[in-house]
C-alpha cells in the first residue's frame, strides 16, 4: 500500500467517522440510565412520602387552599407584626 492510497482511504472513511458521536457519550447515557434506574428502585422500595399520598384516592384530607375552617389565611399569633 502506497502513502497516496492510504491517505485517500484516510480521507473517505473520515466524513462517515465525523458524523458519529464520540464512545464517551456512550458511557455518560449509560451511566445516566444506571443512575436513574437505581434511584427509582430505591424510591420504590421506600414507598409513600407520607401516608395518604398513594395516588388520586381522597382520604378526607383537607387542602390548605380548600378553607377547612381556619381564620382566613395567615398565621395564628401574628396579628399587628408589619
């Protein structure tokens, strides 16, 4: 093999090789996928963040924002502090 063929065989496969991304991203995806599926796991082994919080069912918790009967918003023993 000549120095001039090997530098045209160079030159053709470099446009097809620019075009693909570098193997580091390969790493970084997976180790993205690993991270996300180990703290998934972990979050599903730890269950509900407090209980009542299982998804849409309505356990007769009042909202804050629903007026459950408190004395119109603010915070008790607040009055007069400006």
């Amino acid at each position: 093999m000549t120095a001039e063929s090997r530098q045209k065989s160079l030159e053709e496969g470099a446009p097809a090789r620019a075009l693909a991304p570098p193997p580091v991203l390969y790493g970084f995806l997976l180790l993205l996928a690993l991270m996300f599926a180990v703290s998934y796991a972990v979050g599903s082994a730890a269950g509900p963040v407090s209980p009542g919080m299982s998804g849409s069912s309505d356990s007769g918790v009042v909202s804050p924002d629903s007026g459950g009967g408190g004395t119109g918003g603010g915070q008790d023993g607040m009055d007069g502090m400006d």
